[in-house]
C-alpha cells in the first residue's frame, strides 16, 4: 500500500524511470532475448543494494536512485520472493512486452512497482 508518505518519492522515482525509458527497454529486452529470464527486474535504490547488475550510478549520473537490473529467478535465489508468490508476481507483471517491474527500495521499505514502458 502506497502511503501519503511515500507519494512524493515514487513520482519521484517514476520520472526518473521516464528519462530512462529507452535505456530500461534496452535492457529489459536483452534479458528476456538472451533468455536470461522472462521477468526481468530493475532495483532501484538510494543505498548500495547488492541486487543486481548496476546500470545507473546516481552520483555518476545526477539522480535520485541507483538503478540495477536483475532477474525474478535471483529475487527467489535469495529469498526475496518465494515460490508460493510468483504466480501473483507474473500476474501483476502482465504482459512483460508492454511493462517492466521495479523493486524500489525507500529506506526500511520495498515495493514492486509494474509500469507500462512509453509508447513511441
């Protein structure tokens, strides 16, 4: 559930996201082409999140939150999801053609967050 408190970050973060469009889709489609998964996963973090392959610095970069990219399959290696979870994760996904997921750390919390990439 978002919170009032959470509401300003997220817009944050989804124009951010925005910027990157074309970037994350490049990415995302590389992961599923060289199938290395189905569902790929993009985290976003203002710390130093040790999940994934870094893509986006934001010191490097001038932004508010680092950007990885990983899989769903490492999110179950470590345990972030489980098993019995997966079936409602794809279903909130949805079609990944058409939408990327985050994992988006805001200090003690995390939410995954399903969004439609630009169409263009």
């Amino acid at each position: 559930m978002i919170t009032n408190e959470i509401k300003s970050p997220l817009e944050n973060l989804k124009k951010q996201l925005k910027k990157l469009d074309n970037e994350l889709k490049e990415v995302h489609e590389a992961i599923r082409s060289e199938n290395y998964s189905e569902y790929p996963v993009f985290v976003a973090h203002q710390e130093n999140a040790q999940i994934g392959e870094s893509l986006f610095d934001r010191k490097e970069y001038g932004l508010d939150y680092s950007i990885n990219a990983t899989t769903i399959e490492r999110f179950k290696e470590l345990k972030i999801i489980t098993d019995e979870r997966i079936p409602a994760f794809k279903e909130a996904y949805g079609n990944p053609s058409e939408k990327f997921c985050v994992f988006w750390i805001n200090g003690a919390e995390t939410h995954f967050i399903f969004l439609p990439f630009d169409k263009k």
